[in-house]
C-alpha cells in the first residue's frame, strides 16, 4: 500500500476487518515520511502490522527496480509501536534456526525484539575450540612463510581448517523477519498486466495498465492475480528465457495453481467496484484491485501465524 495513499486504499479493507485506527495512519504517514527520505527508495509501501502481546510491530518494504535483472529488490523495514515510532531495517535472515522456526512454534510475539527464542551456548569441543582459537591465530603468524603460503591457497585448505559458521541466537526480530518474508513471497499479488517485462529483462509498472474490466467475471477469476515475486517453478523459468517474455503479460506466476486449493477467496465489494481476494494460509492478509483503474494493493494485519491445518479444513 503506497504511503502517499494510506488514508484513501485502508477504505477497500475494511470490509474484511483490516483497518488501521486514525492514531496509527497520523504515526505511520510522518514515520514514513522519513523513511522515504532517508531510504531514497524508489517506491515505499505499508506492508502491514504484525501484533504482539504488549507491543505491535509495523513492517514496511521498499522497491528498488532501477537495473535489477528480472525483478526488483525488496528491502524490509519494522518499527515498534511502543514509543516514537522509527523505523529500523529488517535484519538478515537467520538459517541456523530455520527448523526451529518451522516447526510448527504457534506461540503470540511479545513485541520484545530482543527477546531470546533459542540460545546458543559454547560447551565441550566446541567451546574449546573458541577458547584456542587466539592461541592458533598466534601460532599460524608466527609459522613458516612456506605454510603461509599453502593456506593463501584455497586449494589446498583442509575440511577442518574452514571456516566455521558462529553461531548465533535466534531472537523474536529473527522470527518475525522469517515470518515478512514467508508472508511476502505466499501472498503479495499484483493483477494481471500490472507489470511488465522490459527488453533489458527488468521489470516495470505497465503504463498501459488500466486495471481488469469493470464489472467482469474474468476479474473475479484466480488466474487474474499473479505473485508479485520471482517466478519460482521451471516453467515460468523457461519463458523468461524465450524470445517473447517482454510481450507476455502473464509473466508472472497466476495463484490459482497454489497448494492447499481453496486458500484463496476473491469477492467483489459492494461499493467502488473493487475485488478482495484473501488468503486462508496467512489469516489477516489481504489484497485489492479497483477495477477499471491502476489502483491495487497488499496490506497484511494479524498475527504472524500460519494456519498449517488448512489443507484438512478445506478437504
């Protein structure tokens, strides 16, 4: 949702109960506003608010299209509702604890960004090993020039002598950074022909777009609503690759082939003649597109929890 837009798109979510109150969107726009100055990013979005217990965090994502190859680059931004708002960049992240993170943990976020979910603890080889280390550094220098040199030699390191993967503790900000980026790339959706594939092989807002039909039945149908991430399955990979990718509109990967079916519903609101499609997967994330106009956007509110029992409640 386009930070210039707020007050006006929150309108087209409401009736599926994901709104902002006026306190919020009067924080968020002079937070943004910041944000858009400090970041110099080409297009800034609301992406949504992840609750927590005692705090909520508000997550923003900005786009840079400007010679990236195939697809933009996202970059995310959270801030934290307690205090004065400001927005801080999403760290990177964290594959150490990517079974942790996905295994099956439904527990709220607090809104504690440094509270510790998994500690890792340095104990017996490992932990002597991190305590010989400076003693092994010292003794490497002080070695023949000879040696030196055979270890300037990535050929000739040994499997014990690479280097090790520190590990790190998985914090609550690690899992609400797993968490944006598994929303991102499940739900963000663009419509049909929003987007386009230049010559060079970037992708671009289509200025020929003037949104799906009014009042058709092809606007209510899943295979007019396309992720809005790199295509992710070999056939869409192949196309890109064609002669005619920069003239197919459908470039991008359509939800209608997404696993659970029936984790989309698309309904059409009564007033504006907009379109609501909603995902069952990630309860709260919600997407809309004014037909007959450029107008569409994401807006994510819940929070952060995957409904994994989807595929028996649809059976």
């Amino acid at each position: 949702m386009d930070i210039l837009d707020i007050h006006s798109e929150l309108k087209h979510f409401r009736s599926n109960g994901v709104t902002l109150n006026l306190d919020e969107r009067v924080n968020l726009e002079m937070a943004l506003m910041k944000l858009q100055v400090s970041s110099k990013a080409e297009e800034l979005h609301l992406w949504g608010k992840v609750t927590g217990l005692y705090a909520d965090y508000y997550i923003a994502v900005a786009y840079a299209f400007s010679g990236m190859y195939e697809f933009p680059v996202k970059k995310f931004f959270w801030a934290l509702s307690k205090g004065e708002l400001e927005f801080q960049e999403m760290p990177e992240l964290n594959d150490q604890h990517k079974v942790a993170v996905n295994s099956g943990n439904h527990a709220y976020f607090e809104g504690n960004p440094k509270k510790k979910l998994v500690s890792v603890t340095k104990t017996g080889e490992e932990g002597a090993e991190a305590e010989a280390a400076p003693e092994k550094e010292a003794a490497d220098e002080e070695g023949a020039e000879g040696g030196a040199k055979a270890k300037d030699n990535l050929s000739d390191i040994s499997e014990e002598e690479e280097i090790r993967v520190i590990p790190k503790d998985l914090s609550e900000l690690d899992r609400l950074a797993y968490v944006v980026f598994a929303i991102e790339n499940d739900c963000t959706l663009a419509p049909l022909g929003a987007f386009k594939m230049t010559p060079t092989h970037q992708v671009r807002r289509n200025e020929a777009f003037r949104g799906l039909p009014p009042q058709s039945a092809e606007s209510l149908q899943l295979r007019s609503y396309l992720h809005f991430r790199n295509v992710q399955t070999q056939e869409y990979r192949d196309q890109l690759d064609q002669p005619g990718a920069p003239f197919n509109a459908g470039f991008l990967e359509p939800i209608e082939h997404d696993f659970p079916r029936g984790q989309w519903t698309v309904q059409a609101a009564d007033q504006d003649d907009v379109v609501n499609v909603r995902s069952l997967q990630w309860p709260g994330f919600v997407f809309y597109h004014k037909r007959g106009t450029k107008k569409f956007g994401n807006l994510y509110i819940g929070d952060g929890l995957k409904n994994d029992e989807l595929h028996f409640m649809i059976q």
